[in-house]
C-alpha cells in the first residue's frame, strides 16, 4: 500500500526552565492512503506533539529539531518540514486538516455558523474557483470580458500566493461582476450540504442564523468538523476530537468519518484514549510511550497478538465487563521526558526488562508483515 505521509526519526524538543522536554525521540512512522490510523498511549506520550510537528504548529519554546515528514499527494512528495511558511499555510486546511479537542477555540463567536464553513470553502477553494471563471470564459469566448480575464487571472495569482485580504480587496473591486455573491452563495450551500452530513439538525437554519453561543457543546463540534471537512481534505488528523461528545454523537460522528474516508477524505489520524474507538474505527495502530513509538501494526494484530510488553499493559488496563475484581492498572508514572530513562523509556516500568533494555534504546523491527515493534525481547533472535 502507498504512503500518504511518512515521518522519518522525527525529534521535537521544548526548551523550559526546567530542562529539556525530549517530547519525540526519532518517531517514524507510515499513514498509508485509505487508512485510518489511531495513535494511543498515555496522557503526555507525544501524541499531540507529534501531529503538531506535522503540521508544523508547535509553538515556542519548542522545536522541531529534526527528521522528515513527507508527504505525497497527486504523484510528488514534498517534506513538510523544508516547506515554506506560506506553502505550509496553504496545505493546512485544505490538503491536510486537523481537529482538536475545544471546539470554542476554533470558533469565532460572532460570526454566524454558516459564514464560518463557508469561509473555509471560500478561502481555501478561490483557487479553484477562479481556475473554473476563467475557464467559462475562456469558453465562451465573450471578447468584452478580455480584460477581466487578466484581472482574474491576477486574482488567480495571488490566492495562490494566499493573500486572503488582498483578494477579497479585489474580488469586491469588479463592479458588474457578480463574483462574491455567487461564490458566496455556492460556499453556503456546499456548507449546508457538509453540515448535513455531519447530522446537524435544521442545518439550514443553523447555517443561516446560529452563532457559536447557540450551540451545544456536541453540535458545535460537528461545526469545527465540517469546517475541516469543507476542503476535502486529504488527510484529515482528529486529536481527541469527539472525546467531549456524548457517546452516541460519538459514535455517530465516528460511523461518518468512516463514510467520508470513502468519499472525501483519503486518510485519517485519530488520536484517542478510547481503544474501544480505536478497535471500531481504525485499521492500523500506533502505540507511544514517552516519546517512542513501540509498537505498529493492524488493528486485529495489537488486540489479539500485542507484542511490546507496554501495549500488553495498555490493553490489560481497559475495563472488561466480565471482569471481577480489581482494574489492572499500569506501575510506577510516566517518566519526566526533561530526564527520561536511558536506554528503552519503558524499561523502569517494564515487567520484562533485561538489562540491556537500561542500556540501548531498542531498534525497531518488522516481526511479521506489517508488524512493528521496538524492544529487546525481539531483538537479536
Ligand atoms: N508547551 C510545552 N512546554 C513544555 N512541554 C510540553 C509542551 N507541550 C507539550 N509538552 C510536553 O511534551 C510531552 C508530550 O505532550 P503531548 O501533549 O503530546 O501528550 P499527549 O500524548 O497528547 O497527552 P494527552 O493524551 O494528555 O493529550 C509531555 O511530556 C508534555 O509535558
Ligand atoms: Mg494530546
């Protein structure tokens, strides 16, 4: 199967008055297209500091200090970390989107519903739009509008450069041209359409005249959801994005992405702590631990043949409800990543550490087809 991204001995440090948070310890990692990828392990593994640094918004004092993440998209591939800051901001949202937890941070609350999803479209889709004006006129072949071709064509120019207000600048300076109300009003539609997807009751109205402070907290979610959505992402990274929602909304809005995967989005990255969500949604799993990864493989080899003595504990800490007695729980506390341990991060906590394993941060090996795992236990057998 063809990579959509692969991250390659990605390190991401933050520089505190602590010391240094050593966040990502050389991850590598591939999203093969048409997956749905979930990345699990502890609060504080990495897990959000890791799709940060893919998309290139980790934010001082920390670094990204090295490694690659490419990603390939319609035959090139490109590494994310070499790009410029205005290619990056033209991906973001639009090749690639990203979900987060608090859906009040991503609104803004005093605009209305559907001018928000629709300034996705808008913004991001100006490219295609103006590609698609110019091409109807082109087409046909009407003289008297040879002048506006340029201008578009100039308008074309600088959405491609990104230059969001300067467009509209230009856009609203056509006189006779109905560009903005049209575009404006297709960009509804489109969010109308999306909204509905997403289940929003009466999405019209909602669209129309709702604001944020109208919303639940579950439907304002699905807004933030369809504004990701609105650009047909290619991949599309979800960091505990419906772990707020009632598990019935949950559950509604994880049976959809499974759907849009098919339609829109080609791969996703769901970050969670719910290996329920994980076993329903997702077809490969990674599993970090303090900054490494230590285990990857198909959804059906991590719950039935778990090999890193970590996920073993992680599986054996979820509640079953045929269990009797006390809930296993995992020893000891995730290390301090300023002084993380040496040699394998997992070893203090480790019921089968050896003595290397304090020694040599264990290679990552391929112990059956598509079956990773980084420990001692399987090395030099
Ligand atoms: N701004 C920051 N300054 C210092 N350290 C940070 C910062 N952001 C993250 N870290 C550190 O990076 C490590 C990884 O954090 P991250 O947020 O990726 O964890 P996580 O796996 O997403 O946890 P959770 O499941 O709780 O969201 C943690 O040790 C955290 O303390
Ligand atoms: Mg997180």
């Amino acid at each position: 199967m063809t990579a959509i991204l692969e991250i390659k001995d990605l390190v991401t440090n933050f520089y505190t008055y602590e010391g240094v948070v050593k966040a990502l310890n050389k991850i590598s990692l591939d999203i093969e297209k048409g997956v749905t990828f979930g990345l699990v392990g502890e609060s504080g593994c990495g897990k959000s500091v890791a799709v940060r640094s893919i998309m290139r918004i980790i934010q001082a004092p920390g670094v990204v200090e090295s490694g690659q993440v490419i990603f390939h998209s319609n035959g090139d591939s490109t590494d994310l970390l070499k790009l410029s800051e205005e290619s990056m901001r033209d991906l973001r949202g639009n090749q690639i989107s990203m979900i987060f937890q608090e859906p009040n941070s991503a609104l803004n609350p005093i605009l209305s519903i559907g001018e928000q999803v629709s300034e996705s479209f808008l913004f991001h889709q100006k490219k295609d739009m103006c590609a698609k004006v110019l091409a109807n006129l082109n087409s046909s072949g009407c003289k008297t509008f040879v002048p506006w071709k340029h201008y578009l064509r100039f308008i074309y120019q600088m959405a491609a450069k990104n230059d969001r207000a300067f467009i509209l600048k230009l856009l609203s300076r056509i006189p006779f041209f109905k560009w903005d109300r049209r575009a404006k009003k297709e960009a509804l539609n489109r969010s109308i359409d999306i909204m509905e997807k997403l289940h929003v009751p009466d999405a019209e109205n909602v669209a129309r005249n709702s604001y944020p402070h109208n919303l639940s907290g579950g439907l304002k979610q699905r807004i933030v959801i369809a504004i990701a959505l609105a650009c047909n992402p290619e991949l599309l990274i979800s960091d505990e994005a419906t772990s707020n929602l009632d598990v019935t909304i949950q559950a509604q809005i994880l049976e959809l992405f499974k759907e849009l995967k098919k339609e829109i989005i080609s791969s996703i990255i769901l970050i969670t702590h719910d290996l329920g969500i994980v076993a329903e949604t997702c077809e490969r799993v990674g599993v970090m631990y303090a900054g490494n990864l230590c285990e990857v493989a198909d959804v059906e080899m991590i719950f039935n043949n778990p090999k890193h003595p970590y996920t073993k504990v992680l599986l054996d800490s979820v509640p079953k409800i045929s269990q009797e007695g006390k809930l296993l729980s995992i020893e000891g506390n995730v290390p301090n990543l300023v002084t993380p341990p040496p040699g394998c991060r997992f070893h203090p906590r480790c019921r089968d550490a050896m003595d290397i394993c304090s020694r040599e941060l264990p290679a990552t090996i391929e112990i059956e087809k598509g079956h990773l795992v980084a420990c001692h236990l399987y090395l030099n057998k």
